[in-house]
C-alpha cells in the first residue's frame, strides 16, 4: 500500500479533529506515536503546520548516521525535541548549522537528556546542557574520558559551566576516571585490567561540576562511580556524592549509590575523608537529610564510611533500603529498622557485620524479633560480613527468633548465617505466604541448616514458587537423612546431593489454603 493510501485511509478518521480548538489538536497530536504524527502532516496543510508546532518528538542524536549525505544530524537538531538520547556527538557544534553555542533549534522544549556513551565532546555537552538547563527535568550522564577532561584545558572559561538546574527532579550520573580501550562506556572489568594509573580527577572537570552545582528540587538521584580509587579519589568523590545529597534535603526522596573501585584503595582500609574535603561539607544540613523514602548505598570503600552510616541512620520514612558497606554493624541496622517499623517494606542488607561480647570475644546472634514491627514487609536480604565468615570448630547460632518475621514477608533470602533448624521449622508455618525462599550456607551439620523435616514443611508451603537451598544437612540421623533422599529422588536429584532448587511450573499463585501438589513442583 502506498503512503497516499495510507493517507486516504486515515482521511477520514482524522478530518473530524478539524473541528476542535487547536490546543486540543496540538495535545492529541503529541498522543500519537512518531510515525502516526509524521503522516499526520500529509493530510493537509493546516495539520502540517499544527504537528511542527506543537508535536514534541523523542530521537537518537547519532551523528554517524546519514553522513554520507549529511542530513541526519541538522533535521534531527531541527525537530521539537521532547527527549533527546545522546550515541554519538564528538564533532564540531558548527557541523550542525546554528548559529552560537545553540545545538538544538527549541532547547526550551527539551525534558530529559542521556548520554548513553562517553562519543561525546566536553564542548557538545556544554552546548547541550546551557541550552535545556532551566528546563530539564531528568538528566541522564554517562561519562568517562575524554569527557571528564578539565574543560580549562579546552580554552573553555569554568564560569561559562556553571548551570542552575531549576527544575531538574531526575539526576543519573555515571562517572569514570579509566580510560578504555573499547568504544563502549568503560565497564568495571576493563578498570581492573587497565595499564597505566588512574586518571586524575580535576576539580573543574564536567561531572564534578555537575555535582557541585545548585539543584533544587531533586527527587531521585543514582550515582555510579567506577574508577581505580587511591584515597584522594575516593576522598573527592565522596564527599561530592554527600555535598549533593545535603543539597537537596529539602525534596530528596530516593538515593542510589554505586561506588566500585578496582585494584586501587584496599577494601578494608577505613579512614575519614581527608580535611579538605570534609571543609567542603555542610554536616548540619547533610543532618536534616531523613525523609528518605528509598536508599541503595553499594560502597567498596571504606573511606569516609561514617558519614555514609549517619545518612542512614538519620532516616525515619524508609519504605525500601539496600545496602553494601564496609563495615555494616548489627547495632547501627537494628536502630535503622526500629526507626523505620512503620514503613519498610524491603530490606537487603549485605555484609552485616555481627557484634561481639566484650567479655567472651563470643559472636552475638543477630536477633530477627526486630523485624517483628514491620507490619508492612514484604522482602528481606541479609548477608553475613564476608571478612567474618571463617567459623571455628564450635559452631553457635547466628540468626535466631526466625519466627518473629510479619506474616506478609514474600521472599526470604538468608546468607551465610548458621541457622538453627528448629528456627527454621518454627519460621516455614502454612499461614504464611512466602513465594520465594533462598537459603546459603545456613548450616550443613549438627543442629543447623535444612534437614529433612524442614525441606518437607518449605515444599508443601501453600504459596511457595520458587526454593533455592545450599547445602542440606545430613548429619542429623538416618531419618531425617531418608527424607531428604526421598525429596531429592522425586525431583530428579542424585541422593546426598548438597544444592537442591524448585520451581512451580504454573506461574499463577495458588490460594493459601490449597496444599501444593508434588507434580506442580519441577526439577531445575
């Protein structure tokens, strides 16, 4: 079918929007997809001349597209750009027909930037960012060298860098300091295989004047840092990440950071931010940061920890906390949960770190009747300190009072914590509506872990959908050691198998009073 086909086809469906005022028109036709505005100027003039003024587009700033004829770039630069995903922009501004530092022909229109890569040049992304600054709402940076070079050794005045993004709610800001050998964004691999030192941050460079500038009303931050660190980087970039954080305490509702270093600053070096970077923070306004509704704090560095440690525990409103810090106390989360009951409803908390009796040097179990408040809870995570998982020959309980969780927990996931297996057969009642069930390393002997009895209570959940337990137990007796046989046989497993893992085969969730049939379970 030809295009004037398609045309006549929609003539008549589209004819009657005639009849209505043109800012109804101009709201419908930014409705439409793409293609259907487009084809929608062929009917007549009048809408042609409506879709180019009113229609926001969303498009791909590729310049390695169309080059053979040079059109891609200055049609695309032309359109009324809504969104704008930048692939591919390193040539000159003066390539794109403006006059100026102007790229786009309605900058005032633009909502949200990415760059997806780093094929950008320092100045293309000044030019973008000076003409959508005042009206952009998500920001969307993926950056790595050439990009983070210091913009004054591009002649480039740092004065002429310093945005106001007013009304900017969105902000994702991936940043690298390791050069990369592919075109691709730098992965984190590459930075622990690369050759040479790491690049040296600049104080005026674009991502670090980024974050320090002023942003007013930012509801959603995530910031992914992955760089060989030394102490100095690590020091500078934190303490940016906190000076941003403090700055949007007002409107800040969720915060997710990535910090991954490569082989550069040890792990379990801790050590506070060093004095020039602390005189940078404002640590009463960074204080009054506690309205938090969700948090993801991924940090393989210990530098400057604390202050990471005072953001959470400052908070009163959480609904969802992830976190991954060096070093992860029992005492600082059992506060942030208390202070937190009424709201939380997922909870992953990874290198907990166990206390320790003064007295006996004796390991304190984490006690889970602290989770008995959270009403509203629906998925927990918790995964032993990686540096304290050496056990020694007399094994004592780690995580106890399993039978305090609320009733609407779903998903369970228990890692590297001895359990008791009287614990767990308290925990796996049929009143309760767990859907997903992992357990690792939760005790392989002796009164730990998953024997036989407890595998039996978990398949037979009325709700269950998915099982993952590694090792079991057969050191309690002979019994208990035939149950699990007898479960492992039926679901294709060799006997004394250590991993065992079910999936329901029918996806949809059975109702709470059902028993779960053997055959609706399948081998993995």
């Amino acid at each position: 079918m030809s295009q004037n086909q398609v045309v006549d086809k929609n003539v008549t469906e589209i004819v009657p929007m005639l009849t209505l005022p043109a800012e109804i028109r101009g709201q419908i036709f930014n409705l439409l997809p793409s293609k259907d505005a487009t084809t929608c100027r062929l009917v007549c003039n009048q809408f042609k001349a409506e879709v180019d003024e009113f229609v926001e587009f969303s498009a791909d700033l590729d310049e390695t597209q169309g080059n053979e004829n040079g059109w891609y770039l200055p049609r695309i630069l032309n359109l009324r750009l809504r969104e704008v995903a930048v692939k591919s922009l390193v040539g000159p501004p003066c390539l794109f027909g403006h006059v100026g530092t102007q790229l786009l022909r309605y900058p005032h229109l633009l909502r949200r930037l990415r760059v997806v890569n780093s094929k950008i040049s320092v100045e293309n992304l000044h030019y973008l960012l000076l003409d959508s600054a005042t009206t952009l709402r998500h920001l969307d940076l993926n950056l790595a060298p050439p990009v983070t070079t210091s913009p004054t050794e591009l002649g480039l005045s740092p004065d002429k860098f310093s945005y106001k993004f007013k009304n900017v709610t969105h902000l994702s800001l991936s940043i690298s300091t390791v050069p990369s050998a592919t075109e691709e964004a730098v992965h984190f691999v590459e930075a622990q295989v690369m050759r040479g030192p790491p690049m040296a941050i600049q104080e005026d460079a674009i991502p670090i004047l980024l974050l320090s500038s002023k942003f007013d009303c930012i509801r959603n931050l995530r910031v992914q840092i992955r760089c060989c660190l030394g102490f100095r980087q690590a020091s500078q970039l934190s303490a940016l990440v906190l000076r941003l954080v403090s700055k949007s305490y007002q409107s800040l509702k969720s915060f997710d950071l990535d910090l991954i270093q490569g082989h550069g600053l040890p792990v379990s070096e801790e050590k506070p931010l060093a004095d020039s970077d602390m005189e940078k923070i404002d640590i009463a306004t960074l204080n009054r940061v506690t309205a938090l509704e969700n948090i993801r704090i991924i940090n393989s560095t210990a530098v400057g920890i604390t202050l990471w440690q005072n953001v959470l525990a400052n908070q009163k409103k959480l609904k969802c906390m992830e976190t991954d810090i060096l070093p992860a106390p029992a005492a600082l989360f059992r506060q942030i949960i208390l202070n937190n009951k009424l709201t939380l409803t997922e909870v992953d908390i990874g290198d907990l770190t166990l206390d320790i009796d003064e007295e006996t040097g004796k390991i304190l179990p984490f006690d889970m009747a602290i989770f008995a408040n959270c009403l509203h809870l629906t998925k927990l995570t918790l995964d032993r300190n990686s540096l304290t998982r050496r056990r020694g020959p007399v094994q004592e309980a780690e995580l106890i009072q399993l039978s305090h969780l609320p009733e609407k927990v779903t998903e369970l996931n228990i890692n590297y914590f001895l359990v008791p297996s009287d614990e767990l057969m308290s925990l796996f009642n049929p009143t309760r509506g767990l859907i997903l069930i992992s357990l690792t390393q939760c005790g392989d002997s002796g009164p730990f872990g998953v024997h036989g009895s407890v595998l039996q209570k978990i398949i037979t959940l009325p709700t269950i959908q998915f099982i993952e337990i590694s090792p079991l137990n057969y050191s309690v007796d002979v019994t208990e050691s035939q149950k699990l046989d007898l479960i492992l046989t039926t679901f294709g497993y060799p006997k004394k198998h250590s991993y065992f893992q079910l999936r329901r085969v029918d996806a949809s969730t059975p109702d709470k009073d059902s028993k779960v049939d053997l055959d609706d379970l399948e081998f993995q």
